[in-house]
C-alpha cells in the first residue's frame, strides 16, 4: 500500500510523552497504515536515544523504537530526494533564507514520493510549502 503521510520527528515523539496530545494519537490510530517516516526522522530518533544516559528511559524508548520500527516504513532519502533538497535549498539562499538540513531533507522526502508531510512546526517547512509542492498538515490543530 502506498504511503500517504510522512510524519515528522516532532509527531513521533509525541507517542512517547506521559500526556500525548490526543489528537495526534487519533489522526494516527485512523491512518497508521498510510504513515511513513524518512530515514532523516529514524537518524534524528536514534540521535535522540543514543545521547541519553544509561537508565529507564532509555530502556523504554529502545522498546518503543523496536516495536515502531516492525510497524512503520522507513523511507529512504535517495538521490531524487537529495536533488530536490538542493534545489530547495539553493533557491532559499538566493533569498537569504537558509534552511536547516534535516527539515529541508525530510521535506523532499516527502515531495519526492508525493507524501503529505505531518509536523508540528508548519512554519519551518513554510518556505518549502510556498515554493516547492510540499503539503502540510498539523494534526495537533486539525
């Protein structure tokens, strides 16, 4: 089944948290099964955990991380991808707007393989929206 939406690191880390915004659970839980993730959020999870003291936490996030990844798909940053992020970001220079690496490289993920990007920071892909076919959506306010 092709994948819809690619989620952001910012709305997976939203599964973990002791009060997760119940919105996002069910826009999720109703649509797990056309939700992805780029391999640019699966480095930035792994960052995440890694740089964590030894301890329950991170015991429970390796679990959390385990069982997610048997139950998501990782969508590779390619070589289509890697040129759009280029030109992205080169068109954002010329403006004096430069753009961080991994939001620009998860973004052109998502145009590459026709995917609705689902963050919470809308505004750091507004550029990215507004220039380059990148859809949007914020469940934490849908």
């Amino acid at each position: 089944m092709k994948k819809t939406y690619l989620l952001d690191t910012n709305i997976v880390s939203e599964f973990v948290k002791k009060e997760p915004a119940w919105q996002v659970l069910n826009f999720y839980q109703a649509r797990k099964n056309l939700c992805a993730i780029s391999a640019v959020t699966w480095q930035e999870l792994q960052r995440g955990i890694n740089r964590l003291p030894e301890g329950k936490r991170k015991r429970n996030l390796q679990t959390f991380i385990e069982n997610f990844e048997e139950n998501i798909e990782v969508i590779a940053y390619d070589k289509f991808a890697a040129g759009i992020c280029g030109e992205i970001q080169s068109d954002a220079e010329k403006i004096g707007k430069p753009l961080p690496s991994y939001d620009s490289q998860i973004a052109a993920t998502a145009i590459s393989n026709g995917m609705i990007l689902v963050t919470r920071n809308t505004q750091d892909f507004t550029f990215m929206k507004e220039n380059n076919y990148l859809r949007l959506e914020d469940w934490f306010i849908a």
